[in-house]
C-alpha cells in the first residue's frame, strides 16, 4: 500500500553566527526523517523542506512563510529566540506548528509553539542551586545582545541579589561577535566569584578561548559556567582551554543511561563512525520523531490534533522519558550538572530526581522575598 507523503520544514541556520548549531540539528532532523521513512510499518513517509537562513532572523520568517506556502504544517526549527519570535506570526496566519527545541529564557507559551527545549526553571535555576554555595555571590554576566542574553542576565541578577549577592558587571557582545579581549581585562580587574556566559555560537568560542589563556596565567581564575554550553562550543578550541567549566543541559553526549546508549548504538550504526552527539542533534532528532508519533496517534498532520496528541502521551527519547504539559505546551525535562574536560566532554556529576515541570514565567520557581513593612501615613481629610 502506498504510504501518503507528508512535508515538513527543517529551517536552521547551517552557515552564519551560530552555525555549528544548526548543523547539528539539522543533522539531527534529517537522521529522524530517516528512520521514520525506513519503517514500513508507518502509514506515511516525511519529506524534508530544508532552508538555510544564515543566521539572520528575518529570513526564518521569509523561510517559514515559503515552507507553508509549500504544503508545510509543521516547522522544526529556529535556534535563537530572535528568530523564533519572527517566526510566530507566520505559524499564527497559516495554521502550521513551530517544534522548537533548544534552551529558551522562558515567559513565553504560544498555542502555535511546542517547546521541547528547557526553560530557565530547568536551566538556569539548578545551575545557580550549585554555583552560588560552593563559588560565592560576586558574580560577572556575559551574554549575547539579543532576548536570550537580556532575559537571562536579569534572571540571574534576580538570582543573585535575592541570595545578597552582587553583579560586578552586566555586558553584551553582538551576536556573532569574537571582540572579547575587554571582557577578559575587566574579569582580571574585578575577580568576580564566577562568570555566567550567555554567548552564542562564534562568539561563546572565541570567549572560552581568550578564557583558557586568561586562566593559563591566572590560576585561581574564577569558574566559568553557563547554561546553554555545548560540546559544540569546544570543539575547535585546544584542550587546555576545553576542561574546566560547568554547563547544565537535559542532554550530554555521556549520559550514561539505556535510553541514549541505545540511541548512540542506532546512530553509529546508521551514520557510521563515532560520531560524537550534541544538545542540538537530539534537539532536531527529537522534534521530528515526537511529531511522527504524534501523527500515528492522531491520524493526521493538523496542528490542532497534533497538539492533543502530542500532550496527551508519554515519549521515550535519547534525554528520557518525556511528556509536554497540555497547559503551556513545555515539556517535562531532567536537567543535568556536567563539568567539561580537556577533550571537550562533558561528564555529568549531578541530576534531577526526576524530570521538572516546566515554569516558563517562573510563577512557582522564583524565590519571593516579602517586601519591607512600610508604615501607612496618617490621612487628613481636607474641608
């Protein structure tokens, strides 16, 4: 019998300011698009709608508009949140579905958008859990000058100064940026506690590099942490600038557990090699293989039975199991600790019990400090 085709739309930046990502999702995506295809038993094959574009967020809009013009329904794609947002308007207008899986900064939750990717209670919180009682509360923020880089760096301010810490310094790079040599300078001047890197892509690189000569000379340098490091981010940079940093992730190629040793074992054999797997591979991986078996529950690639599928049933991925809350369309996700070393690995030292509901606008995550007692002036009134 023959098997209906249904396009989708794989729309990463494979070339620009943060490509090295968006190869790997794609990668990721095209891997899941083939194992799908290859199995007889499903009653429809995928046909990929792939675009590149280049990093620039208006053309993910350009792109996503052409992808649906084209018989798409369903996007996977976007990697920053700027191009994200210009995406929304297009799925909003041509009833199609953003699968959008890679760490976000949250206060967010569009019925057009499934959200696969961890937000800030999944991220950013438990990596504060652990660096602010073991490093100290002086902290120094460097992000990228776009939404992800603003939001999260006054996330962690909140963080900070609710737990009678201090931000030292709060500064941005343009994305794609590798002028960073004053940001070291001033990280020697002001011997912050630690440094939380938002950068993105060329620029979170070219920082850890002018890093690993800044702490070759320095040996008490504080810590670098982050929540959106990658393997990705270290491959390129020579090994005494690799170990040493702390990221937080719910995926790390070592994440020893049935689920992803299975995963790796069918990549390996599919691609061939040793492949070394990133966030972003099973980002795209991911977004593909829960929309196919969303598709066999539902019986149809509409978006609207897409999301009652999709949020109404459990997914074993290479992260775990996972399920997205019908309310907000976030999924469940265990966030894990992981301390990179000289081979650009990452080996994971802590987890979460269990997966953690996502929070996107931090209703229940956040500490709330009461506020001070005031006293209320006495009122005359006036004849």
């Amino acid at each position: 019998m023959a098997r209906d085709t249904v396009p989708v739309s794989v729309l990463y930046s494979t070339t620009g300011a943060y490509a090295a990502y968006g190869r790997d999702a794609s990668a990721g995506a095209m891997a899941a698009i083939s194992e799908i295809n290859a199995d007889a038993s499903l009653p429809f094959l995928l046909k990929a709608h792939v675009s590149d574009p280049g990093g620039h967020a208006e053309r993910h809009a350009q792109m996503a508009k052409s992808a649906t013009m084209d018989g798409c329904r369903h996007i996977i794609g976007c990697i920053t949140s700027w191009s994200r947002k210009d995406v929304l308007p297009i799925v909003e207008r041509h009833d199609a579905l953003l699968w959008y899986a890679f760490p976000y900064e949250g206060y967010e939750a569009n019925e057009r958008v499934i959200y696969l990717g961890a937000c800030p209670n999944q991220h950013l919180l438990p990596l504060f859990d652990h660096v602010q009682p073991r490093f100290g509360n002086r902290a120094f923020f460097v992000g990228s000058n776009y939404i992800w880089g603003w939001e999260i760096s006054r996330i962690a301010r909140e963080l900070t100064e609710t737990a009678g810490g201090r931000v030292l310094s709060d500064r941005f790079v343009p994305l794609g940026s590798v002028e960073v040599d004053h940001l070291i300078r001033e990280i020697a001047t002001l011997k912050p506690d630690f440094v939380l890197t938002n950068l993105v892509g060329a620029s979170a690189t070219a920082f850890i590099a002018a890093y690993g000569l800044f702490r070759a000379s320095q040996p008490d340098a504080p810590p670098l942490v982050a929540c959106n490091l990658t393997e990705i981010d270290l491959e390129t940079l020579a090994p005494a600038a690799r170990g040493g940093h702390i990221s937080t992730s719910s995926y790390f190629h070592r994440l020893d557990t049935p689920e992803n040793r299975a995963f790796k074992a069918r990549m390996q054999a599919r691609q061939g090699g040793d492949r070394r797997l990133s966030a972003a591979f099973v980002a795209g991986y991911t977004a593909v293989s829960v929309l196919a078996r969303a598709m066999v529950d539902a019986g149809t690639d509409e978006p609207a039975a897409i999301r009652k599928a999709a949020t109404a049933r459990i997914f074993e991925t290479p992260m775990g199991a996972l399920t997205i809350d019908p309310r907000h369309q976030h999924a469940r996700l265990t966030p894990h600790l992981a301390l990179s070393d000289a081979d650009g690995e990452f080996d994971i030292f802590d987890s979460a019990a269990a997966p953690i509901e996502a929070d996107p606008y931090l209703v229940r995550s956040l500490p709330r400090p009461w506020p001070k007692a005031t006293t209320t002036p006495d009122l005359k009134v006036v004849k």
